[in-house]
C-alpha cells in the first residue's frame, strides 16, 4: 500500500473518529478554541461577503462555514474525506439549509468537478492534512471561476516553534511551509494574493488556554506584537484570500 493511501486512510479515521465530538473539541471546550473560532469566522465571512453564486467548501468538516453560508440563501457543495463528518452536518442541517448544501464525499486532491465551476472556494484547515498539498491546491485553482475567490485559512508555518516541533510527534502526518514557499505555490497555479494576514504570533498555543483571562491577555499582546511585526514570518496561522486569475 502506497504511501499516499496509508497517509489517507490514516486521517479518514481519525476525522470519523472524532466526528461525533468534533464541534466541541475544535471549538467550544476552552476559551482558547472559543476565540479562535470568532475570529476565523469573522475574517473568513469579512473576506468573502457572498450574496450569491455558488461556493465549494473543501473539507467542509461538521460545516461551520458552510451552514453560515447556506442560511443566507448560498448554494454550497461540501467535501470530506471522512463520511462520519458528512453525516454529521447533514444531522445538524435545517430543512432550509439542505435544500442549499450538496455533500459529496471525495478528496481535496481529486475533486470531482468541472474546471471554473465555482465563484467562490474555501480552503480552511485542510491543505496540511493531504498527501500532496500541491496537488489539493492545484485542485482548488482549477474549479474556480475567472475572478473568483478562494480563502485560504490553515496553521502550516514551519518556523512557528510550536507547530515546527508538534510536526515531528510519531502519528502527527502534517505540510508545514514557509510562507514564501506556500505564496509561490498559490501563484503558480494562478492564484493572486489580494490579502493575507498571520495571527498567532506567541509561541504557544491559544487553543489549550482554559482561562478567560489569559486568553484576553495573550490577545492584547497579539494585537501588540502585530503592530510591531506585521509580517506573517512569525504567525502560526496563514489567511489568505485569493482570486484566480
């Protein structure tokens, strides 16, 4: 078994796994995860303010995004890797929200659409995850539509400590890139910046916080040091919103 397949095997059970549990241990158990949910969702839905067109959203994971979307009236085609995580947004989906939202069970390296499909893609937490990240955004470049918009979210800096040494625990299967490296890859595959953003520049990690005050400390001093070092050089986390050009 190749391995490409085992590193895909590996992640599809350990999302399927953790699926019936995953809105609380990747947003709501610390005050940590709580901030850093508001704030994902408050730049991701600042970058795209979708009033109509259609949207893919790659990973759609239990579908934060995509629920958001399709509450106001977006047509959303969700993809996973995982078919527990699929069953589980379409379990918390309204009658409204499914008549907007196809799921479609497929990789982000192999999605199953025409070129220029999509006005507008979500990429977010998922490139590091897949065997060829190359080839997932590739992926994601060729369903967009001309002048469309992908936004691209994901904790892949290598120089972040952090997540360089979390990168080397034994069952830890993750990409990490420099962020000039990741900003050629996106050029090549016809994706121009218009905007990308680093957050987490203290070297620790926000999501095991358990403290509201420690949590609005560490913000100030984010806030701070990003006035300081608006570069994303430091930062954990890359935002990135892109059109294809």
């Amino acid at each position: 078994m190749g391995q490409s397949v085992l590193w895909k095997k590996y992640w599809t059970n350990f999302f399927n796994k953790l699926s019936v549990n995953y809105d609380v241990m990747a947003f709501t158990a610390t005050p940590g995860l709580k901030y850093i949910d508001r704030m994902e969702q408050e730049m991701v839905t600042h970058a795209l303010p979708v009033t109509q067109g259609m949207m893919l959203d790659v990973g759609v994971g239990t579908g934060r995004f995509t629920q958001f979307y399709a509450r106001r009236g977006i047509d959303v085609v969700g993809v996973d890797i995982s078919f527990s995580m699929l069953k589980k947004i379409n379990q918390k989906m309204d009658k409204n929200e499914r008549s907007r939202v196809n799921l479609i069970l497929a990789d982000a390296e192999n999605l199953p659409f025409r070129d220029h499909k999509f006005n507008w893609v979500l990429c977010i937490r998922v490139v590091k995850y897949v065997p060829a990240p190359k080839r997932a955004i590739k992926e994601a470049a060729r369903v967009i539509q001309r002048n469309g918009i992908m936004v691209f979210v994901d904790s892949v800096n290598r120089i972040h400590l952090p997540t360089f040494f979390l990168s080397f625990l034994p069952r830890q299967k993750t990409h990490l890139f420099m962020p000039l490296e990741l900003k050629r890859i996106l050029a090549q595959y016809g994706l121009n910046i218009v905007e990308i953003q680093g957050k987490f520049r203290i070297p620790f990690m926000f999501n095991v916080v358990k403290s509201e005050r420690l949590v609005q400390l560490m913000k100030i001093v984010e806030e701070i040091l990003d006035r300081i070092f608006p570069s994303t050089f430091l930062t954990r986390t890359l935002f990135i919103t892109c059109t294809r050009v």
